[in-house]
C-alpha cells in the first residue's frame, strides 16, 4: 500500500457562516492523503496503475468553489466526490485550514480533517 499526499494546496474561496466571509472571501490551505494500492505503478512505472494528482487537485478546486457555510461540508464534498470517482481508493484523509478566521482575535487558522474508508473495498469505517 501507498499514500500519495498534496500538499498545502491554497486556494481563494467563500466559505464562512458570516455574511462577509461570503462576499469577500478569504484564502485556504488544503492537504489531500490518499492510501491506494500502488504496486502496479511501482513495478511499471505507468500513470495508469495509480491516481494522476492533477486530477485530485482540479476536483479539490472545483469543490473549493462552492460556497459553504462550514468547512465539514466541503471536505465532505471533496471526500465523497474522490472516492467515488476513484473506486480503488482505500482511505483518504482531507485537511482544510481557514487562513485568519474572523474570531475577534489572532489566530493563524481555524482545521478541519476529516476521513474517509472505502466502502467499495469493505474497508472498517
């Protein structure tokens, strides 16, 4: 088994409860773990025995683009949508940070990380 990770993938989004985080919108850092067979890319050294990152990367933007109130929402989205377009996943992991959240004080980000297991491959949740 292996682990492909992206990151600190930054991106400029709306994502917030507050009318303002909304409109002006505030920048974010995203970091992608995903846990997969790889022993075919290993001995073939072929794209097609794993995951073109390029990919996970565009379908993380195009998740982070889509204005949501909490960040559990959008990692989420970006889960459910990677796993399902990629069935021989096993596990993945999303870490999404809110540069300078709006808390009346200095805080350098506000964390959320969420999993996911496979269930196409009957791993434990």
């Amino acid at each position: 088994m292996g682990k492909l990770i992206l990151e600190d993938m930054e991106f400029y989004a709306y994502h917030g409860c507050f009318k303002e985080e909304q409109q002006i919108g505030g920048r974010f850092i995203v970091n992608m773990e995903i846990s997969l067979n790889t022993e075919e890319a290993e001995s073939n050294d072929n794209l097609s025995g794993t995951i073109n990152y390029q990919d996970v990367y565009d379908m993380i933007g195009t998740q982070m683009q889509i204005k949501s109130k909490l960040l559990e929402n959008v990692g989420r989205r970006i889960l459910d949508a990677i796993i399902e377009k990629f069935d021989f996943i096993e596990h993945a992991k999303i870490k999404i940070s809110k540069l300078n959240p709006p808390i009346g004080g200095k805080v350098k980000a506000f964390t959320v990380t969420l999993e996911k297991f496979s269930e196409k491959n009957n791993f434990v949740k």
